[in-house]
C-alpha cells in the first residue's frame, strides 16, 4: 500500500495505522485519564470531605497525560504529513485529524530529497528529508526505504 499521495504540488504522507485493537486501547487509557481524577474528586466531595490543591495538581498531570495519549491516538488512527512544495517555499504541517501543529517553513536555496534510514536495519523503513543542510525538513512517518526512493524519483521529475 502507499503512503503517498502526490497531487499538484503537495504532497501527503500518511501514517502505517497499527490495528484496531492498540488503537482502541489508547483512546481509552486517554479517556481514562481525563475522566478519574473528575470521578475521583466528585466522589470525595460528595461523601464531604474539603476540596484542597492537590486535586488541581492531580487534574493536571493526568490532564497531561490524557492529552499526550490523545494526540499518540489520533495520530496512530488519523496522522498524515502534508508538505507544499511551492519552490523554492517548502511548508510542512501534521495533521492528527482533529487538529493540526507543527506549522514550518523553510526556504532553502538547494533543494535536495533524501532518505533517512530509521529503525533496525532489516525492517528496511525511513524517513523523507527534504530541504539541504541546517534548512532541511523532516518526516516523521515511517515508510519502506523502497518506497521512499520511488518517491523521491517522482519529486525530482517534478521539480
């Protein structure tokens, strides 16, 4: 299956989804996460013990925690990276489906595809790097090392 998308002058990759299972099991230890500590203090408040500060510091961290496991969630079941190659701007954003971070721009003045090699060595999986020395992007998906140099063939026929 691909993990690539080439359409104009964007391109999209998105991520190997594990199964329905490990997916299902993080959103629910997020979900989890966010709703004990509310459970928890609306307990000790209904039996009449004191509400005191610890219960903020307690919604916190777990609050903390449930977002992290939402974001790892969402990205595992939603995630894809969209790059405009608009030369010689390159714009990078990650979509996790409900919402979207890691807004860059770079401006290189060379501009180079390669791969990076990620993992153990025989799983054959890497990165796309795209940009040229310190002004260089990252991908963050995973993909066949195969699979990486076609598409780099396709984005150097293309530019």
């Amino acid at each position: 299956m691909k993990q690539y998308n080439l359409k104009d002058k964007t391109l999209t990759l998105k991520v190997n989804k594990p199964n329905l299972f490990v997916r299902g099991m993080t959103f629910f230890f997020s979900f989890i996460s966010f709703t004990l500590p509310l459970l928890g203090i609306a307990l000790t408040l209904a039996v009449g013990k004191r509400f005191h500060f610890g219960y903020i510091i307690g919604l916190f961290l777990f609050g903390l925690i449930g977002f992290y496991l939402l974001r790892v969630a969402l990205w595992n079941t939603y995630g894809k990276e969209i790059f405009e190659l608009n030369i010689p701007n390159i714009k990078y954003e990650a979509d996790y489906g409900w919402f979207k971070d890691g807004k860059k721009t770079i401006t290189p003045d060379i501009l180079n595809y390669s791969v990076k090699p990620i993992g153990y060595e025989d799983e054959k999986n890497g990165v796309l790097v795209i940009g040229h020395d310190e002004l260089e992007i990252e991908s963050v998906v995973k993909m066949p090392i195969d699979q990486l140099e076609e598409l780099i063939k396709i984005l150097n026929n293309c530019s």
